[in-house]
C-alpha cells in the first residue's frame, strides 16, 4: 500500500519515527484491533488507536452513556448522554480520523458470539469492569490463539499485561473469578477518573507495538501502579503449570459459564 | 528476618511469619482478593494457611482489579 500526501502528513510524526518508519505506519494501516467495552479503558484506547492510523477498529459495548461515565470516559462528551456508547464513540473516531474503520458491536460480550468476534481481529484489548467478562475474554483469546491485553483499574491503582500465544495468560495469575461482591468494582469503591486514561494509554502502546512488531510486550509480566505513591512495578511471573487452562494438565478445554451477579448489571 | 513485600522490605522480629499473618499486617483481609507469588512462584489458595516466610524470601500480592465497562456480558 501507499501512502497520499495527506496521510504521509498525518502520520509523519509516526513515520520519522525509527522503530516505526512508513513499514509501522503501514502496519498500523492493516492492523485489525477489537476492544471490548467503551468505557473508561476503551476510550482512550479507542482514541489513540484512531488517531494513531488503525486500520479496523472493532468496539463492542451494550451499554448508553451515562452522565458518571463522563469523569472518565473521555471519548463520550454531554450532549451523548443516553447515546449507545458504541456509536457515541464511532462518531468521535470518525471525526478524529474518518480513515479508520469502525465495527461497532451494539450487544453483549458472551460465550455464544465471543468466537465469531475476535477471529476478525489480529488482537483484542478488554476494558472491561467485570471478572466473568475478563476471565471469557481470557479463555476465549487463549483458546482460540489470539493475543489480548489485559486492564484493570480500581480506586488509584491499575494493572495490565499482554497475552500472545504460548506465554502465560489471565488464569496463571488467578485461577478462578473471585466470589461475586468480593471485589468492589469502580462504581462502588470509585476511581480516579485519570488513572483510566493512565492504563488505557499502556493498553494502546501495547497494541501498536504489537501491531508494528518492535520492543518488548507486557507477556510474562503485570505492569501495576499505584497513582497516590507514583510507584510503577513490573512483576514477573511465568506460564503456570497448574494453570486450569494453559498448564500441563488444563482441565478448561471449552467456554464455560461465566455469571454475572444480577446487582452487578446496572451499576 | 527481612522479607521482600511488593518490592520494598518489611522487617520481622520472629524467624518466620505465616502468610495469612502477613495478608492481615498488609492489611489484605480477605485472601481471596489476593493471588500470591513466592519467589517467582504462585502460592496456590488451598496452601495460603500452610505456608510460611523465611529470612529473604519475596512476596507479590497480584490483586483482582476490574475497571472500564460494565454491561459487556450475557450468558
């Protein structure tokens, strides 16, 4: 592919850009990225991306905005309050950059679409808020062999790492989702609107370099950091072989059934 | 006895300390909050209570963290 004036403009800061250069850029141009939720974390993955030059964008969330959303949520601004969020954010992307691609999924992640979902896609990035959505897109990526970068945000703290196939996955951390209201999610213990953006913008950086082949990913460690203290830590951690779904004796082989506590829906 | 905890060194009188004991010091009440890692390795749930650290020993608690959009289920 070549590239018109006006895009060897746009992404000129890309393209003089060593690790990059017009071979990245093009990369980025032909790079397919599925994120999963737009909300804090996928919005400005959303944002970056787009601007960033990715080709295909697919975004999947059921949910409308909402006006607590917008402390974070940066793609969705007031006047698209009660907009589906997945097209509240098509439109931004448009206008950020009309030469991405947007697929928008206006429905719910689950173990009935999940498959015929991400094969569309090189890598998949989860900016979920809920474990038996993370733990789906964990069996499903690791099932299917398809890379995704792991996020989570809480209160001033977040986490992140990348799965490519053959290194270890969500499920060498924790084994299983923790027991329903064990874990508060943002919505009850609250969260610094700026660490969403913090996080989502490793998630994004993980993604374009994955996509243009170059550095280092997060595989094999999580990426933590605690916003009051500004303390960044890289923990190393291998495949587990007690993993119950890429160990040696994997006792997961399918989709199982990921509940969702019904309190958990609406807020 | 010194012990590694998330990067930065904690200071015991004793020679060893169990880990249920250092949750609670680090204020991890709840263990299933917490997934551990012992010197590079992950502690599995069932033998939190059984284990103890030694002089040197580091320890990572890798916590569960949800964050982004609600609402991407349906089973």
């Amino acid at each position: 592919m070549e590239f018109t004036d006006s895009q060897t403009e746009r992404y000129s800061r890309h393209i003089i850009l060593q690790d990059v250069g017009v071979e990245g850029q093009i990369k980025i141009s032909e790079g397919k990225v599925l994120i999963v939720g737009a909300g804090g974390l996928g919005a400005p993955v959303a944002l970056y991306l787009a601007a960033a030059g990715v080709g295909t964008i697919g975004i999947i969330d059921g949910d409308v905005v909402d006006l607590t959303n917008l402390q974070r949520q940066v793609i969705h601004f007031t006047p698209d309050v009660n907009k589906a969020k997945v097209l509240s954010a098509k439109e931004k992307i448009a206008q950020l950059n009309p030469e991405v691609k947007v697929i928008a999924y206006q429905e719910l992640l689950s173990t009935y679409n999940i498959f015929d979902i991400i094969k569309e896609y090189d890598i998949v990035v989860d900016g979920t808020d809920n474990f038996p959505t993370k733990f789906l897109i964990n069996d499903a990526c690791v099932l299917a062999q398809k890379p995704f970068s792991h996020g989570g945000i809480l209160r001033f703290e977040g986490q992140t790492f990348t799965y490519t196939p053959g290194n270890a996955c969500y499920r060498c951390v924790f084994d299983s989702p923790p027991p329903p209201n064990v874990v508060p999610t943002c919505s009850q213990a609250g969260v610094l609107g700026s660490i969403a953006g913090m996080l989502g913008t490793i998630q994004a950086t993980e993604v374009l370099k994955f996509l243009v082949n170059k550095g280092e990913l997060l595989t094999n460690r999580i990426l933590t950091f605690n916003a009051l203290s500004m303390d960044f830590r890289t923990i190393r951690f291998g495949k587990n072989t007690n993993c119950p779904i890429c160990g040696e004796h994997p006792s997961i082989t399918g989709l199982q059934t990921y509940e969702l506590p019904a309190c958990d829906l609406k807020h | 006895m010194k012990i590694k905890v998330n990067g930065k060194t904690q200071e015991f009188n004793q020679a060893q300390i169990g880990l249920i004991e250092l949750l609670q010091l680090n204020k991890v009440t709840n263990p299933e909050l917490v997934s551990v890692q012992l010197n590079g390795l992950f502690v599995k749930r069932e033998a939190y209570q059984e284990t103890s650290l030694h002089e040197n020993d580091e320890v990572d608690f890798l916590f569960f963290m949800g964050g982004g959009s609600l609402s991407t289920l349906n089973i």
